[in-house]
C-alpha cells in the first residue's frame, strides 16, 4: 500500500507518516513535506522518483503525471484499466493525504499582493484531491488533519479504510476543494471587477430543536470568516441550547453592543431594546436599563460591553432572563448564574469593532446583500438647524438616542433621558404612531419633562414634534431630508426646542 503525503499544514503529519510507515504503507512525498519527513526519521520515497521526472517552475510542476493520476484514478475491478498501469509501469497509489495552499490566509494579511495571491494558488493539491475522491472505492483520501487518528485506528484495525469512510472522506475532499476555488473566484473576480455571482460559503454549528415557530425545521451555520460581536464563535458557559430565536434576538443586542465604548447594559426583546443605558460601569447601566422596562424584560436578552461582576449577578438573579452576554464573567459571577440551570450565559468575543461586513438576507428565489450599518454619526452642535442650540446633556442624550434608535424596527422612535431609554416605539406603519407609544410609556414611568426624542428616519410632518412637546420633549434628532423638514424645525422653534438633523437614516425593516 502506498500513501503520497504533500501538506501546507503539517500539524500532525510526521506521526501520521509515522503510523502508516509502521502499518506497512509506503510514503511518496514532495518538497517541504519530504524533507520535515526525512529529519523526522520517516522514510520516504521523492515524488521525482515516481515520476521520473523533476519538479519544475520553482516546484508549480511537480505531481502533475500520468504515474500519478494513474495510480489514483485507475479502477481496480477494471482489466483494461490495470492493462494499461502494467504496459505503463505505473503503480497504484492508495491514499492521498494533501491539504491546499495557503489561498485564504494569504489574501487575508495587510498588504498582500496580487503576485503573493496567485502563488499561493494551488493546482497539483486539488487535482491529487479530486482524482483520489473520484475512485473513493480504492482510495483514501485525507485533507484534513483531524482525520488523521480516525484513519489509522481504522487500518490498524481491518488492515484499510473502510468503504464509508472513504465515501466520507471523498465528500469532504470534494468540499474542500470546492470552498477553496470559490475563494479563488471570489478574490480574482474582485480584482476583475466581475459582480454577476455570490459565492457563500458555512458550517454547521448546530441543528437547532425547531426555527421561529415549532413546525419550522432551522439550522444555525458560521461562516468561515471570525469576527467580533459574533454567536457563531462564542463560548456557551451555561443552559439549554440556543433556539432560532434566541440567535436571532442575541445578535440584535449584539449590535447595539457594539455601538458604545463605555460602560453599556442593552435588555432586548423580539429584536427590539426593551431598555438600554449607560453608566459609570456595568452595574449601574443595568440598574437603569432594568428599571427602563421591569415589564418588557421578563424573559429577554441582557448584553453588556464590560466583565460581569458578581455584585452584577445577583441583581440579575431574581429576573427571569433567557439570555446574558458579557466578554467575561468573573468566577463568583458565573457561580451565582449557573445556578439557574437552563439560563443561557455565552462569553462573546467584544474586542474590537469590524467594518465591511456584508449582511445577507434572503427573499423568494434570492438574497439581498448590503453593507452591514456599522456607521454612526455622532451627532454635533453644528448639526443643529432650530434656533435654541442643544445643551451638553442633551447632546449627550442625542448621541446615546442615535445609537439605540438605528437598531429599532423602522418606523422607530426612541425617548431617552440621562443616558437610558425611557421610551421605545418601533414598527409602526407610520412615524407619529411610534412616537405615541415611546411617548406614552415614558410619561406612565414617570418621565415628563426635559426628554430627549430620536428617529430613524425623518419626520414627513410636523406632527411628532408638536406631540413630543405635549409630553415633555425638548431636544429632537433625526435624519432630516423630508421636503416639509421646515415645517417641523418652524414648530421647533415655536416651542423653544432644540433639534439636529444628521443626513444619515437607519431604516431597520
């Protein structure tokens, strides 16, 4: 039996060549993985030996032959294809063992070239893997070192590979050659300004109990690019599995999250803030987002941007939550929550921001992709367009406003005072809908004056303004852009209020 080894990753290789060597395989290997092979003590056979020909073009060259692709691809149960082996003297190859170029890496690294790119594209390693997963009947083949104990445990075993496992292994190959050419494509048709295809590319996390409703069947899949904010890479501490709608939700917050540097607490519910502030740490942003919505909060989503601390904890305890999300949790923090055994507590990776997102969104028959809104403007004095300018604390409570209304479900409304939310209104069909119910819930709290309004998008009429002057309202931000926008700033200024208009909406549909 004859094995032909040739990895970039060579993590694990030398005791895999190791074990096959002792099982009675011999190794035909190339380059690099020769010589680690060699100073390992692994006998080995030069892939130019077999070929009878040298590697060449600084090694672009090297398992492109018959006597390789023969060895792979002749069937064993065919005679005329073993005829044409012995007229050729080519001998089978039983198992390959290849993994690709580093392709996506490369690309990957600040300031990388075309030149370093096309080098790093491979063409012997996914012609090895597709001829070895083709005749997956009689041949083993292996592009993952992950398999690699599987694989000899099966040997040592029965002597080979069983037939599934190369059925496995052959998909797998063809898997993973498939994700690297669409990397590939992906990066040269960039480079050539082609955009008439999408190629997506995820794995399964997990298959979850059911989707939005008990009859939707759901699963969850990562992408192979990590980045902050994310619940495909965070770290389940304690609790049930994750639903469809927990993730959905838990991303929401995360995105809010992601809006602030400082000390932040966001509660959610159905996609939408329940109640979000900021405070001079974590404690005291709970404290105020909880009392923002006691109601909304039962069985909602908690984030929070800082370590949650024990003294945190047991505020917590007592409220039903499905959900907290911190970048850590201290040791006496997780003890206390763990006591609540199906209450779901995941360590988040919130350690930078990350631009140039794509979100995807599916339709009938199609996907929509867009850049995901991770712009926020902060809002400025010379933003203002009524006669009475913001106060610092005003201005203050437009930013933090801003930052929670993008992350609303459009038309949204949010009132807030003192760095937290007093009153959210979100999905209505028109604005002053919105504005009707954040308004109302604010004065029913017991927050009636000197408030602070935000909107996603702009005020069509002067109806909001005269409404949120009724219940206390004297600072606005919004987009602007409406082609009544003078009315509303001429109603402002009636009623002495201050209102900045930014140029930029956040629809959220």
């Amino acid at each position: 039996m004859r094995a032909l080894v040739s990895v970039s990753d060579k993590c694990g290789v030398v005791e895999f060549a190791q074990n096959l060597r002792r099982l009675g395989w011999e190794i035909i290997a190339t380059g690099g993985t020769m010589k680690l092979l060699q100073e390992s003590g692994v006998e080995v056979i030069n892939i130019s030996d077999v070929t009878g020909f040298p590697e060449i073009c600084d090694g672009r060259v090297k398992t492109l032959h018959p006597k390789v692709h023969g060895g792979l691809l002749a069937r064993r149960d065919d005679e005329s294809h073993l005829q044409a082996l012995r007229d050729n003297g080519i001998e089978f190859i039983d198992m390959v063992c290849v993994n690709l170029y580093p392709f996506r890496q490369t690309i990957a690294k600040e300031g990388v070239t075309m030149e370093d790119a096309i080098e790093n594209i491979d063409i012997g390693g996914p012609s090895m893997l597709r001829s070895a997963a083709k005749n997956y009947r009689d041949v083993t083949v292996v592009c993952d070192p992950q398999d690699y104990q599987r694989i000899i445990a099966e040997i040592e075993q029965s002597g080979n590979t069983t037939l599934e496992t190369r059925l496995q292994l052959s998909a797998k190959a063809y898997t993973h050659t498939a994700e690297y050419d669409m990397c590939i494509a992906t990066y040269m048709r960039d480079k050539a300004a082609l955009n008439e295809k999408l190629f997506a590319s995820f794995d399964l996390v997990q298959t979850l109990r059911y989707g939005e409703n008990p009859h939707q069947s759901a699963k969850f899949y990562r992408s192979a690019d990590e980045v902050p904010y994310s619940l495909a890479t965070a770290k389940q501490l304690n609790g049930k599995e994750l639903s469809y709608n927990n993730i959905q939700d838990a991303n929401a917050a995360l995105n809010i999250v992601r809006e602030f540097s400082e000390p932040f607490c966001v509660g959610l519910k159905h996609m939408n803030p329940c109640g979000a502030a900021i405070g001079k740490d974590v404690k005291e942003a709970w404290q105020k987002a909880y009392e923002a919505d006691t109601v909304s909060i039962f069985g909602g989503i908690v984030a929070v941007n800082r370590e949650l601390t024990a003294e945190v904890a047991e505020l917590m305890k007592p409220i039903f939550l499905e959900i907290i999300m911190a970048p850590s949790f201290s040791e006496e923090a997780l003890a206390i929550l763990s006591t609540k055994k199906n209450l779901r507590l995941l360590q988040v990776d919130m350690s930078s921001s990350s631009n140039g997102q794509m979100q995807y969104v599916t339709v009938n028959g199609g996907v929509l992709v867009q850049a995901l809104d991770t712009d926020t403007l902060t809002v400025e004095e010379s933003m203002c367009v009524t006669e009475r300018k913001p106060s610092a604390a005003e201005l203050s409570d437009m930013n933090f406003g801003w930052r929670i209304v993008k992350h609303v479900k459009s038309n949204a409304i949010v009132v807030v005072k003192d760095g937290h939310t007093v009153g959210v209104g979100a999905g209505q069909m028109n604005r002053v809908g919105s504005a009707e119910i954040a308004l109302k819930q604010a004065a029913a709290a017991g927050f009636t004056e000197n408030l602070t309004l935000a909107s996603d998008g702009f005020f069509p009429f002067d109806d909001t303004v005269t409404l949120a002057q009724k219940y206390g309202v004297t600072a606005l931000v919004q987009p602007g852009g409406s082609v009544r926008d003078e009315d509303s700033v001429k109603r402002a200024n009636e009623f002495g209020m201050t209102m900045t208009m930014t140029g930029m909406r956040h629809f959220k549909h």
